[in-house]
C-alpha cells in the first residue's frame, strides 16, 4: 500500500488532470542518493525540490521552487540572477508551511499554491527523472520536459 500522502499527492494531481503512479520505496529516499540507491538509477536523475526566499524590491519574500538534480549543489548567486533578486535557503518550518511536505518529501509540483519554479538545466538532457511524491519514502517517474512544462518553470544553470 502507498504512503497516504503519496496517495493524496496523486489525488491532487489526478484532479488537475496529471496522472502519475507513485512508488513507494522499502528504504528511505529522503536524499538523492538514498532515491538513487532505492531506485538502481543514477543520482543525476533525481529530481531535488528545494524552496528558497527572494527578497523583491518590495521587501515581501517570494517562495522559489528549484529543482535541481541530485549531484549538483544549488548556487544561490545563480539562481538570484534567474529570478532578478537575491535568494536565500528557506528553513524547514517554512518549507513544510509553503509546500505542505516535509524537507526530503517535497514533490516538484501540486503544492497549495502555484510556486514560481526554476528547473535545473542538466535535468533535459535525460530520459526520465525521479521526484519526490510528497512523503520521503515515495516517489514518481517524469519526463524531465513534461515537468518544466507542468511546472511552468525557468530553465537555467543553477549549479
């Protein structure tokens, strides 16, 4: 049986008209190497979501989706120049209140509002990816094209 999150996560896409079939692991795939492990894939094809803050010129913060895959380490410089502003790490409390999951559980889209998404360019130049399906032992398959297109997201280097 799936995680009920999982299940409620391919609910909520389902209802958006996205269908996709979670799969949930015997072992933890709360890192991208513990999902690569589990999976029998490379660690590349692991797709990880990560929220951070930007600071516009308002001053009110903006969640940021970055999606990147699992070797590279997100520069925040990088992104701040995709996105226009300087952007910062957001911290577990925030992740869990913006997302609805957990930090190791957070999927790359259905979330309670639509996030503006930055998608790792080195994800497109793979078959297939994995991401997280909102429980740290779920996960699901997509095209890596698909997902910026679901995500509506801006391609770019973010490592």
């Amino acid at each position: 049986m799936a995680d009920h999150r999982a299940e409620a996560f391919a609910k909520r896409l389902a209802d958006a008209g996205i269908h996709i079939e979670p799969r949930e692991m015997d072992d933890s795939t709360h890192t991208a190497q513990q999902a690569a492990d589990a999976l029998g894939c490379g660690v590349e094809a692991i797709v990880k979501s990560l929220l951070f803050l930007a600071a516009p010129a308002e001053g009110a913060e903006e969640p940021i989706l970055v999606l990147a895959s699992g070797p590279n380490r997100v520069d925040t410089a990088l992104v701040g120049e995709i996105v226009g502003s300087a952007v910062v790490m957001a911290d577990a409390k925030t992740v869990k209140k913006v997302t609805g999951s957990s930090i190791g559980g957070v999927p790359p889209l259905g979330h309670p509002t639509a996030l503006r998404t930055v998608l790792d360019e080195t994800l497109l130049e793979l078959p297939i990816v994995w991401a997280a399906a909102a429980s740290a032992n779920s996960v699901f398959s997509i095209l890596p094209q698909r997902l910026a297109e679901l995500t509506g997201a801006t391609v770019g280097r973010v490592s």
